[in-house]
C-alpha cells in the first residue's frame, strides 16, 4: 500500500533516532548527540517498513579507536516503552546480526499496524567483538494506514469572498481582483466530553490549503503554514500530532482556522493558469484512548461549527493577510464559547487525492531577525531595513486607538528615494494590514502568508515606530545543518553565506524558484545537480524524496513530467533539461544517502519518461529543449537573455547531452536493481548519442563542440562523452574561452554552470574557479554581493536588468559552486560504489592564495571532518572518519617520504596504509578516527 516515497521519508525520519556509544560503559556520556533534533520520534507515518539507522559515536574523546566498526548489531523494536526498558521486542527482535551495515535497516518486524506505536533502540558488536550498551530509546508511531481509517468526512464552507460591484474603473478593478484572491479564513470548533483520564490522544488532519489546530486554545505544535504542499488532485497530507497533554477530564474543545495557501488559488493566466482546487476544507479524527483500552473519537462532521466572521479577513500566500483585531472571537477553541451566531459546517467534496502521511519536516518559524535601520522616506512612511534578504514575515508590536489600520509592504530592494522597489514582484501584493483593537500593546503575526524581503515598508502606524516595533520572521522547512563550511578567503565565505540564506529561504514544503514574486514554484531544472550541493547544506533527504514524488505525480500516461511540480502550473513541454531532474536528483539521494529504496520506487516513472522522450531521438540526437542554457551573462545590462549566438549553447548539444547522462544514470540505477536487460538497453541508447553528437557537432579542426560555447564544451567533457584523445583539446578550448573571451569571468547559465566548477578542477585548473569565487566583478557572485546581495540573485547583472523577472533570491545559479566547496576545496567525496558515505574520499584542493579551509559534513554514518592549512610549504590536514566507513586520503606532497601522520611517518602511523602516489599526493588508506597529516607541498 502507499507509494515509495512515503517509505523514503520514513526512512529518514526513523534514521535520526539512535545514537550509540561502542565504549565501554566506565566512560561518561559526554558525547551523545542525536543527528538531528527536528526528527526526533516521527509520529504518523505510513510505511511498513521504515528504515532504521544509527551513529556510532565515542563516549569519551580521550582515547581514540582507530579503524573503528560494527561487526553486528541487535535491533529491538517493542510496543511499549516498559518492553523495551525490559529488553523484549514483542514487535521485531533482530536477534545478533552480522553485519556492518547500520544505515537503511529494513524493519522486519510484525506487520505494522494503524497508530502503532513503535519503540526501538539498538546495540551493536564493534571491531573487537565486544559489545555496546543499548543506544537511547527512540520511537516512531504509525498513522492511519487504510481509507477506511478515516471516520471523519471533508467539512468547509464553498463561499466566495463577497461580489464587487462592477466597475470601469482600472484601479477598482484591480483590487476587485484581488480582493478575489484572498478569502477571508475559516474558523471551526467542536466540543466533547472526556470521561476518564486519558492514556493517548492524537489528532490526524488535513486542513486545506492551510490549517492550525487548537485543543483547549491552544496551538497544537510550532509548524506553520501545514500541511505540506502537493498536487491535491493526486495526493493530500494529514499531519499527526500527540494531543495528550491538552486533552482534560470534562468538556473540551477543538478548534481549526484554514486559511487558502496554494488550494484556494485563483491567480491570474501568466505564464500559466494556476491549477485552483476550491475553497478550504478540513478533515480530522481526534481519538482519546483511556487506560481501560476504549476509545473515543472526534471526527469532522456536520456537528462542527464554521464562521468567516474572524479577525483573518483576508489571506494569500503572495498577497498577504488582512487582520482585524477587534473581530477576535476570544475564547473561540475553548468549551463554553459561545458560538450561537456560527454555522453547522456542511460536508463539502473531497480534494481527489489520496489521505497520506506527512512526512518531512515541518515548517517552523526558525530564527528572529531585528532590524538594523528605519527611515522615514516620505512622511508616514517608515521603512525597516532586515539588513538581510530574508524569506517569512514580520512581527509587529503597535498600540494605538482601536480601528487603526497598519500595513506592511515587503520588498527585496529600495528606489534610490528610499521607497519599496516592487517592480519584480509582478502580481504579489506582499501586503499585510493589522486593524487595532485598541487595548495596550498589540502584538501581530500573520499565518497564511509569507513574502520574500530586506526591506518592510509601515504605513499608518500610530506615532512614529521605533527599531523594536517589527522584526523579521523567517520560515522555511525545519532542516537540520547537514554542514558548514570557512576558509581564509573572505568573498568566498560571504558568497557561501548569501547561498545558504537563499538556499533555506526557497524550502517551502518544495524547493521553490523564488520567495518573493507571485511564482515560488518548484520549477524542476533549478534544482537539478544543484541539489547535490544542498545536501551538504540541510538534511534535505526527506524534503526532496517528496518532490520526487511530486514529479511523479505529474507524470502523464505517456510519461511527461511537468517542468513545475506539483503541478500548480501545467508545463508539460517535453524538454529534457527540466524533467531530467526526474532521473538526475535521485542520484543525489543515492549518493549522499544510500537511498537505494527511492530508486527502486521511482524507477518505473524514470522509465516511461526515459521511454517517451526517446521517441523525439533522430538519427541517435535529441532536440527537444525549452529553456536553453537558462540566464547566460548577457552582453548588456538591462538583457534578461543574452542575444548574443556565441554565448548560447545549442538546443541539441544540451538535450542530447543531458538524455545521455540520463541513459548513463538509468544504467547504473538498473544495475543497482538487477534489471540488466534494461541496464544494456540504456547503455547502448547512450553510446548511440554519444556517437551521433561527436559525429553530428564536434569540429575536430576546432577541438571544439559547434560554436564552442562554454556550455557546449562543459557538458561533453562532465559526462565524458569526448573521444579521450580529444579531451585535452576541448578541455583547452574551454580555458581559452575563459581566459580570453570571459576574461577570467564565468560565461555559463543554469545548465553549463551545474558542472564547470567540477570539469575546470578535475581538469587540473581549479585556479579558474578560484578565479570565479573571488571575482568581485560582473559576472559572479562576488559581484552579486558587492553590490548589495545578501542570497543569489535570479540574473548574473540581476542590478541591472529588466524588472520583469529579475528575483533577489534565486536558487539556481549557484550551479556545482557549493558541491565544489565541500567535494575539491574541502574535499569531502563519497565514493560511488559505496554510496552514502560508506567510503570516503578526501581529496582537497589547496588553491590561489587560500590558506586554510575548515569543512564538515554529517553523513548518516556521523561527522565527516577535513580542515586544512598552508604555512608557506607546509600542509596540515586534520581529517575525522566516522565509525563504520573507511577513506582514501590524498594528500598533496611533492615527496611521499615526507608525509607524516601525528608526527610519524605514514609508514609507522597507526591504522593509516600507504598506497600510492598520484598527481602529486601520497594516497593513504585509514579506517575511522582522526589524523593529522603533514606534507610539503610544492
Ligand atoms: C523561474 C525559473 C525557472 C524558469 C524556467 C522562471 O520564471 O523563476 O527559476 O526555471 O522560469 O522557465
């Protein structure tokens, strides 16, 4: 039952939990860290067989286990926690398993039921045999796992905002068609009687588009704007929560505000009609469990009560949300309200997709920002400066007479008068109003609704506010760090800063383009390799399991995958580069996360799509291509594309390229599953590709790839599509074009820039991506940020160009630049064979004048460390493997003699084994532990 991608978060929730020790007990517990807070104990989830994983950490730094491993491991999963303190799994006892494996262990327990609860804990036998304590309990608790589940029916109110009155009037029309937009929010409550103590109380519920829940008036969990989003007419999430602690013996009540998010969204036609799935509506099962084993449960039904009369009088999530606070209801999900003047809440029609359990991380307001400075432009208009393009919205504490209203305008930017810049926004009207109730110091949050900004224009704000009346909200996926990353190179760090800002802002349940215009969809092509740089970023293991499931809800009989996903936009435009993140991001997955499961889930979507695109192949070349190489620098500032022929890459040389990385990725994911007729079929489609864009495009006289754009020689050489003996020549093609016609400067868009960082580096010129990180000029980030970027823009002369789309906080053109941060600076690679972080590589790339960079990663296995510093001819490496994985060390040295590990020669370090030298690096072998090597470099 359910789909794989379901089985894929589980996964990853359940992977947080345990953390264990390996030494002996004698030793304190001073290093007990859970991986991941946020994750800790999933409630709801609907796979059966999530997987588990672990960490193996030291208890005590003090003494070191080189080469450390699990020789087996014992997992005990029990129904209750007073089991499992007694060491009896009733529900899965693995009994001693030898094995070294402890990520993705497959549960295989009893069945899994629904609202099971599972609780589990793990012990595991190290290198000697000897065996650990038991890690810290975790638990996981199941959802509702058949339709039939479901007591509770869909419960709304399908009522347009009222009608205006026609108008030939321009601006009246434009705010009829806003007011349109934006419905006021519905608010439902229902009481019940609790008759005994309760044991367990737990509410599952869909609140569409938007929803927050109350028991006893107040907020069931931190998360806003929930649930997640997806294609509702394909798949809906229920969210779980653990309501014990706020149900009471007596009269209760339980109360919901829905507000539209994206279900309730007449947006206008451009660029695409924007998929609307009606009015907001509720499903929900409240069930009280008591200690004699009986059960009550509180299901939404016509018994429920529904007004729109409540202060939210209005809410978008791009226009914004209009509060009046003197039609707060206090009281409302209390028993005893009063809600005589209210409704019975009819049944409405169900949203078409299937009820599953939410499974990333909620979205939580994760940080506070206060404001660094506030004008006054024109009188009564204040402007705050975040000192931070930032995504979420804002507090406001204001007093003043009842009635009073204050709006707030966000934006990215300012005029040169000091006023809101809004021209990029297009349609967003990113405006929320706060109407007063007038009782002392009143404080303003909106719900439904968020806005990408720096900048917050106040108006009708009573008096003159100060730097404490607002500050900055940001909201994004709750992802934890996954790493972090300095070096001794200041424009570097601050590019790495602004990414990681703009990077967090653009997790919305999806990862979005941008925050801040009337889009923020989760445009495919953005995020295609990119993603693989995000991983070192977040635990984003989770969050794009589910986009994946979004692109395979979109898929259509015939296989094509919708440029957006969900598919709030239908762009079903057969293009390769855009859907190939079908087929590209689950690589990502595979490699950061041993995620062998969601390729197997996902494999037949990527085969219809692989089968549907090869019928637009033509004598072994591909075509089909929309975007191009995405946002090139153009050649004049105010250009939003480039028109320039030499600076665009052709349409073939992109899409048969890409399909052929495709075909070269399907063959591995076939192999990987035992399908080695399809492993051959793609295998043999890829080389006829290859053949035909060498026959078809290459320029042997050239050494080039058809006009040699920098993108035409990129990708052939990143997917090693270029005969070898040709490879120097178009490599050097390459660094030519650089060097002379860029002058030094980057000349690729989305598409080229995904790998030049890698192919330059790899092709022994990491100087010229050095180059790139540190230039301050146009174009590169440094530019970006000298001219007053704090994430990435949209457009390399994003300062310049045509407003109309031109977003401060655009995801895509970071490229491979933060994969070639952690993976050749730092240089922490996972060898693909042993994916996951099985096996380590660490290979750094001491570059320019860098003298020092400190990197670490988190795998699942634990913390992946590599610092390194130069002291003239000097190199120091400090390098941390975890438990239970093994690496390969390169380190750089003119003279293998001379490199030393704590001060002894290699030969005589323990648990370190010398193999070979290779392009000027002593390569080592070691298990896990922590070194410091020291070479001369030349
Ligand atoms: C989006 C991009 C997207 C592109 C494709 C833009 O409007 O913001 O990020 O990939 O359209 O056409």
């Amino acid at each position: 039952m359910k789909d794989y991608i379901t089985r894929r978060l589980a996964a990853v929730l359940v992977s947080a939990l345990a953390t264990l020790s390996y030494l002996p007990s004698a030793y304190a517990a001073d290093v007990v860290n859970l991986r991941c807070e946020y994750l800790k104990n999933p409630l709801g989830i609907d796979v059966e067989k999530p997987r588990l994983s672990w960490v193996i950490e030291e208890r005590s730094q003090r003494s070191e286990v080189r080469g450390q491993k699990q020789t087996a491991y014992q997992v005990l999963v029990a129904s209750t926690p007073e089991l499992l303190a007694k060491a009896k799994g009733d529900l899965w006892d693995s009994g001693k398993v030898a094995s070294d494996q402890s990520i993705q262990v497959e549960y295989a327990g009893k069945p899994v039921e629904s609202r099971m609860e599972c609780h589990w804990k793990v012990r595991v036998w190290d290198k000697g045999g000897k065996a650990s304590d038991w890690s810290k309990p975790a638990l996981w608790s199941m959802g509702l796992l058949q339709p039939s589940d479901w007591k509770g029916v869909w419960i709304g109110l399908d009522e347009p905002p009222r009608e205006m009155p026609a108008t030939t009037n321009k601006a009246m029309q434009v705010a009829n068609e806003i007011a349109s937009r934006r419905l006021a929010a519905r608010w439902l409550r229902k009481e019940f009687t609790v008759c005994h103590k309760v044991k367990r109380a737990t509410a599952y519920f869909s609140g569409l588009g938007l929803s927050e829940l109350y028991v006893n008036g107040q907020k069931a969990g931190d998360d806003v704007l929930s649930p997640g989003l997806t294609d509702y007419r394909k798949r809906v999430f229920y969210v779980t929560r653990d309501v014990t602690e706020l149900v009471r013996v007596g009269q209760n009540a339980v109360g919901v505000i829905l507000g539209n998010g994206r279900f309730y969204a007449p947006r206008g036609k451009t660029p695409a009609p924007t998929e609307d799935s009606g009015f907001p509506k509720l499903c929900l099962q409240l069930e009280v469990e008591y200690g004699d084993g009986t059960c009550d449960e509180i299901v939404s039904d016509p018994s429920w009560k529904i007004t729109t009369t409540g202060p939210i009088r209005a809410n978008n999530e791009y226009d914004g949300e209009e509060y009046d606070a003197r039609r707060e209801m206090p009281g409302w999900a209390n028993a005893g309200f009063n809600d005589a003047a209210w409704s019975s809440a009819p049944i409405v029609g169900a949203p078409g997709g299937e009820l599953t359990a939410q499974m990333i991380n909620p979205i939580r307001v994760t940080g506070t920002l206060k404001p660094i400075a506030v004008t006054e432009p024109k009188p009564g208009v204040f402007v705050f400066d975040l000192g931070q393009n930032m995504v979420g919205w804002c507090r406001l504490k204001v007093r003043g007479p009842a009635g009073t209203s204050v709006s707030l305008r966000h934006a990215e930017k300012l005029k040169p008068d000091g006023t809101l810049y809004l021209a990029n926004l297009r349609s967003a009207e990113v405006t929320d109003a706060f109407t007063l109730k007038g009782k002392g110091r009143e404080i303003y949050e909106p719900r439904f609704t968020y806005h990408g900004f720096r900048f917050v224009e106040v108006t009708g704000f009573p008096g003159k506010p100060t730097l404490t009346s607002l500050e900055g909200r940001i909201v994004n996926d709750d992802l934890a760090t996954a790493g972090e990353f300095t070096c001794s190179q200041p424009t570097i760090n601050r590019i790495y800063r602004n990414m990681v800002w703009g990077v967090r802002g653009n997790y919305r349940s999806i990862v979005t383009d941008c925050p801040q215009r009337d889009e923020r969809q989760g445009w495919l092509g953005d995020r295609s390799v990119e993603s693989k740089g995000e991983a070192y970023l977040f635990d984003i293991a989770a969050l794009y399991a589910k986009w994946v499931q979004d692109m395979a809800d979109s898929q259509r009989t015939n296989g094509s995958i919708s440029d957006v996903c969900p598919e709030y936009w239908s762009f079903h435009k057969d293009n390769v580069t855009w859907p190939s993140s079908a087929v590209i991001i689950p690589s990502t997955l595979l490699d950061q996360y041993a995620d062998t499961d969601v390729v197997a889930r996902h494999y037949p979507c990527m085969v219809k799509w692989i089968d549907h695109m090869s019928g637009y192949i033509t004598n072994g070349i591909i075509s089909k291509d929309n975007y191009g190489d995405w946002c090139v620098p153009p050649e004049e500032s105010k250009l939003i594309h480039s028109k320039d022929p030499a600076r665009k890459t052709a349409k073939p040389i992109l899409a048969t390229s890409y399909f052929y990385h495709c075909l070269k990725l399907m063959t591995r994911y076939a192999t990987l599953l035992g399908k080695t007729e399809d492993a051959a079929r793609f295998d043999a489609l890829a080389d006829q590709l290859d053949a035909a864009l060498n026959e078809k495009f290459y320029q042997p006289e050239k050494g080039c790839y058809d006009n040699g754009s920098q993108t035409a020689c990129v990708l052939p050489l990143a997917f090693d599509m270029v005969p070898a003996a040709e490879r120097e020549r178009v490599f050097n093609h390459l660094v030519e074009k650089i060097t002379g016609e860029t002058k030094d400067h980057i000349g690729t868009g989305l598409i080229g820039g995904q790998w030049i960082n890698r192919v330059l580096t790899d092709g022994g010129r990491a100087d010229l991506v050095y180059g790139f990180a540190t230039n301050t000029t146009y174009p590169s980030w440094g530019y970006m940020a000298e001219h007053g970027a704090t994430t990435v823009w949209e457009l390399w002369n994003g300062d310049t160009a045509d407003p109309s789309m031109n977003s401060g906080n655009h995801v895509m053109l970071i490229g491979d630049f933060i994969i070639w941060i952690y993976e050749r600076l730092a240089g922490i690679q996972c060898d693909p064979d042993a994916p996951g972080f099985k096996k380590i590589t660490i290979k750094p790339t001491p570059v320019g004048d860098l003298t020092w960079v400190k990197a670490h990663y988190d795998s699942l296995y634990g913390r992946i460390v590599s610092n390194w510093k130069r002291e003239g001819s000097k190199l120091t490496m400090e390098v941390t493997i975890p438990a239970d994985t093994t690496a390969t060390v390169f380190v750089p040295t003119k003279d293998a003699a001379d490199v030393t590990e704590a001060a002894k020669p290699v030969a005589k370090a323990e648990g370190v084994k010398f193999l070979r030298m290779e392009n000027k690096a002593a390569v080592c072998a070691v298990g896990s532990g922590t070194y410091r090597f020291q070479s001369t470099i030349p």
